[in-house]
C-alpha cells in the first residue's frame, strides 16, 4: 500500500490488534508493572514499488532521544523527551469546551479506498464506546496554533482524545470490541487542521492525519513532525524482535499535491536475556 493511503483508522486499528492477539493472549498481566530492558532502533520504510525511504538526521537524533529512557514500562504512557534534546518540544495545547460536531468531524474526515457509510459507522461505533467516558468528561478536545509550513502562517491544529478507546476485531463474522490498555494520550489520540484556518491545506491534512496523535516541533529544522506510535511493532522486515513502535512522517504541501511522507520507522527491540554460564567440562 503507498505509505500516503490510509484506511479508516477503526478499521486499521482492528487489523493490528487481531495481528497481535497471539502474543497479547499468552500474558496479558506481564506487562502492568515490569520495566523491560531494551533500546530503540531506527530503520527505512520499504516502498512497494521497490527501494526503501532511508532513516534521515531527525530519525536518527529522534532515536537517540528515545535511547536515554533505556527502561520502560509498557504500561506507562511516557512522552519520551530528554532534556539532553532541548530542540524538541511539543506544542502548548489548550483545552477546548466539548464540540460535538468537531469530534465528528476528527473522526470521519479522512480519504482512503472506502465508502462514506464506513466512516459514518466508525463514528457510531465511537459514540457507542465513549458514552460512559463522555458523560464523565473524560473525552476532551485540544487546540494550539502552529505554522504547520514554516511560512509565517499559523493553523489552528486541534486534537481528540479517546479516538481509540476500544478496538474492533472480527470473530466468527461478528464485530468485537476488544479491551485496549489505559489511555495513553500520544497513542489514542487523532489530529485535525480547522478547516477555518486554512481550508484547501486542511482538506489535505486531514486526509492523512487519521494514523497521527502526537506532534513535535524541531527548532533545528524550524519545522513539524508528526508521530503515530503504536504499542505494536511496526510492519517492517529489517526487525525480527520488536514491542511497541513509532512511524515518524513529515507533512508537505507542493503544486503536484500534499500528504505526509513517512521518514522511518522507530521499534523498540527488547534487550536479550543473558545467557547462563555453560558448565565447565573440568
């Protein structure tokens, strides 16, 4: 599939899980409070047309980023920022009053090779598994302004929590809804340009920004990346060992057409276990 079409994100999300269900069915409880040894390792993304995108600077100074939380909890939403990379930072975002309208639209603005009634399906489908959360409060919307081009131009970028609140899995034919580890803002959340702002650039944005939650600005560079972390590893051959991941893409805007460009895939490959002395033969 061309890194820049995208399914509905439910949709998407279903297929992972399903792909993942063997291993998350052997422990489900391994994981709650234990810290696993390991690192993160940046590697290309194949194309289907042959070749590979190679692993840029920011992939790598990104992954360097990542390597100083050598520990961590699988259990624990982190937003993985080292003091030692002062050049990153995340957007100041602010809390909005609830938009029922809006939601729906971060919800069923997207592009992709499905019909309009799937995404309007995936939009029932939220509200069904939000109520309790939406009638508590817990489902916010956010906003900040960036100039998601660099030209001086701010965008009003606005952000959905819970977007994955529940997985949907297929069994024996029917619709599932699979129970997903505590929120975690960076990975269950959806972006989406206000079409108030800029409306030709939302339009494209929002076609693709169905996969991303988390947003960083690179003050080297002056200018946005856009992460879609998963708690699954990444669909890449070049790891054979990987738990949790995070594709990094960049968003550009040219006469020939605008979508996001995937730069790398990050995978956090566990540490092996030290092997046992072999017994001495004296």
């Amino acid at each position: 599939m061309n890194p820049d079409q995208r399914m509905p994100r439910w949709v998407l999300v279903g297929l992972l899980v399903m792909a993942s269900l063997p291993a998350l069915a052997a422990d489900p409880g391994s994981r709650v409070n234990t810290a696993v040894q390991g690192r993160w390792v940046a590697g290309p993304i194949s194309l289907n047309q042959g070749g590979v995108i190679p692993v840029g600077p920011f992939c790598r100074l990104f992954t360097r980023n990542l390597n100083q939380f050598q520990t961590l909890s699988f259990n624990t939403c982190s937003p993985r920022l080292s003091k030692r990379y002062s050049q990153l930072r995340r957007p100041h975002w602010t809390l909005i009053p609830w938009d029922r309208a809006l939601a729906r639209a971060v919800v069923t603005t997207t592009a992709g090779p499905y019909p309009a009634s799937s995404y309007e399906q995936a939009w029932r489908d939220w509200l069904k598994e939000t109520r309790v959360l939406r009638r508590a409060g817990a489902v916010r919307l956010w906003s900040t302004k960036i100039d998601l081009l660099g030209n001086g131009q701010f965008e009003t970028l606005i952000r959905l929590d819970h977007v994955l609140y529940k997985s949907i899995v297929i069994r024996g034919g029917r619709v599932v809804y699979q129970s997903r580890p505590p929120y975690c803002g960076y990975i269950d959340s959806q972006l989406y340009l206000l079409p108030s702002s800029a409306p030709t650039l939302a339009k494209a944005f929002n076609q693709y920004a169905g996969s991303y939650g988390d947003v960083l600005y690179d003050k080297k560079s002056k200018g946005y990346v856009f992460l879609n972390w998963q708690r699954t590893p990444a669909p890449t051959k070049f790891f054979s060992v990987a738990t949790g991941s995070v594709i990094i893409s960049t968003f550009y805007d040219k006469p020939y057409g605008s979508g996001f460009i995937p730069g790398c895939y990050v995978n956090w490959i566990p540490a092996r276990p030290a092997q046992p002395p072999k017994p001495s033969s004296h």
